[in-house]
C-alpha cells in the first residue's frame, strides 16, 4: 500500500498569492488530518475530516484556511491570501477510524515572502 | 494558556537506559495521543491511548484521566530512539481539536 502523499514537497509563496496544497490518503482510511508545525507554536491541527465530513476546521485558522476532501482519496488545503507568518511545514495524516495509528505524509514546507 | 505541559524538554540518555516522558494537561481530557518525530522531520503516530496503559515493544504509555497525564516510558533505550516526542489531547468537552505539548527532545549515545 503506499503511504500517504502531498505534493508539493516545497513551495515558495509571496506575500498575497493564493497555494493549494494537496494530500492523498492511505488507500481504505476513513480520517484525515491536516496539521501545521512551525519552531515557536510548534504542531496545530487545521482541519480533520472523517469520511470527508468536516469535523474540526481549526478555529483560530478559519479565515484564511479552507480544507477540503472533494472524494476519499484526494484532499486540498488552500491558504487565501498568504502572509509570511504561515510559513512552517504543513502535514497531511490519515487513520483508517479515529483512535488507529495516524500514518503522516512527508509534508509541504511552505515559505511565505 | 498552554494546555500541554509536556517535560522534559530535553533528554541525554545512555544506551540502554530508561526514560520516563511525562505529559501533564491543564484541562479535562477525552483521549490523547503519543508521537515521536524523527530528527529528519518524518512524524510517526505511536499510541492513541484514552486511559490505562498501552504497550509496544519497549514503549508502554500510561494515561490516568482523572489525574489529567500520561507518560511515556522506554526502556532500554537505543541510538534510533533519538528524535522528538510530542504528546497531544483531545479536551473532554468533545472533539474539539488536538492540543499539542512542545516536545521532549531525546538523544541517546552510545
């Protein structure tokens, strides 16, 4: 089975520009999770989806943060407009049910100008 | 304020010694999870554990909901268990969101 997948690896944004970030689940899992980690806050969930319901969007990251998970196997993490304090690594998990080992993604570091 | 408290921060072990991580929450919690972060970066999800103990291998984590913590034990640890060890929770009131402790950072020598 492959593991779950994002792309890009890297992303290098100005200050403004609208990215979308993209993220494949493992093949049969029901939850997904986007997280963000930088050094200061260290890792925040954004957004958690289960069996591509919105669950959890993440409070405080609403305004400018819109996940979604348009079919099972492929979801999208869009950031409108950036700022340079959204720099940090964004990470993509998914579990087959809620409580199951999440599997990660190797993250998008994403740089804001 | 900061609802993880995890501790230590920081950690040097000798191979083949023990480790006790601790994580301490300022609120009431429904479940919570442990995970360990690779030095590269790479993120791996250890124990989802809502109470009691949980064992895998040389890591058994312990939460006691009432006394709001849970720990995260290692025994005889070895060099690839370097790396950092985040713990998070999920608030009682409901799935809310994880909140995430800072991390015990571990380094263990030969």
């Amino acid at each position: 089975d492959a593991g779950v997948t994002q792309t890009p690896r890297h992303e290098v944004a100005e200050k403004g520009q609208t990215i979308i970030l993209k993220c494949e689940p493992v093949s049969g899992h029901n939850d997904l999770f986007w997280y963000r980690q930088t050094k200061i806050q260290g890792l925040e969930l954004l957004s958690y989806f289960r069996s591509k319901s919105l669950m959890e969007d993440g409070g405080a990251f609403k305004d400018r943060f819109k996940a979604e998970m348009l079919n099972s196997s492929f979801s999208t993490l869009k950031i409108q407009p950036t700022e340079p304090k959204d720099s940090a690594v964004y990470l993509c998990a998914s579990s087959r049910d809620r409580g199951d080992t999440q599997y990660f993604g190797p993250g998008t570091r994403l740089l804001v100008l | 304020g900061q609802q993880v408290q995890q501790s230590p921060a920081s950690l040097v072990l000798q191979e083949g010694e023990n480790a006790e991580l601790q994580c301490n929450f300022s609120t009431s919690l429904n479940s919570m999870q442990w995970f360990y972060q690779r030095p590269e970066g790479s993120l791996v999800s250890l124990f989802y554990n809502p109470s009691g103990t949980k064992q895998s291998g040389r890591l058994t984590s312990t939460t006691v909901i009432k006394e709001r913590r849970s720990s995260l034990h290692i025994s005889s640890s070895q060099i690839t268990d370097s790396g950092t060890y985040l713990c998070a929770m999920e608030p009682g009131t409901g799935y809310q969101n994880f909140y995430f402790g800072k991390g015990t950072s571990l380094t263990v020598i030969p």
